[in-house]
C-alpha cells in the first residue's frame, strides 16, 4: 500500500473513537433488553443504568507510567483508558440521566456537540 493511502494517526484515533462510541451504543441497547434493566431494581443504591456505565468504566481500569502514557499518546491510535470512558459516556444522554449530570458538571457536553453513531 501506498505510503499515500495508509491513513494518518489522526484518521486511525478518529476511527478508534467511532468504534468505542458505538460499542458502547451496542452495549446500552443489549443492556436495556435485559431482565434487570426492565425491572429497575436498584442494587447498593445504584440504578441499572448506573451500574452499566459503573462496569463499562470499570473495564477500561488500568495504571500507567507517565513516561508509557506519553510513548502511547505519540504512536498509538487508541485513547488513554480513562478517555476511552469520558468521551463515549459524554456522548450518551442516558449517560446524563443515570447521573443527573446537567451543565454545571465537567462532563456536560451540549447536545448539538455529542456525537452520534445511529
């Protein structure tokens, strides 16, 4: 392949962003058609929509050096763990509404500015 047509690190993060946003709509809409969404038993004080985002942020936990975190931010196409969370979950309205974030909180994004897959 042609050195012209390989995309850029900057097509390949943008890419990677897509498909973390859209794993996470997957996840959401199978989550939503189970038993324990629908019954809306709260579990420790936890919504099942707060449990779901919970886990997903849970899934990407992990610690890393700083002199790793800035070799990865220079080569690697994916986001840091922690963005892989905030930026899909700020993206999400039921995000919003299992935690009441409103535009006061750092994690509001406006609605004409949150991405969308479908």
């Amino acid at each position: 392949m042609s050195s012209s047509l390989k995309p850029s690190l900057r097509e390949r993060r943008i890419s990677a962003r897509r498909l973390l946003l859209g794993g996470l709509a997957i996840a959401l809409d199978a989550f939503k058609q189970t038993d324990q969404y629908k019954n809306h038993v709260v579990v420790a004080g936890q919504t099942p929509l707060q449990r779901f985002f919970v886990a997903y942020a849970l899934a990407w936990l992990e610690q890393t050096r700083d002199e790793q975190l800035r070799r990865r931010l220079l080569s690697d196409v994916h986001a840091p763990a922690k963005y892989r969370v905030l930026g899909p979950a700020s993206n999400v309205q039921e995000f919003y509404d299992a935690f009441g974030v409103t535009a006061q909180r750092r994690m509001w994004r406006e609605p004409a500015e949150r991405a969308s897959i479908w």
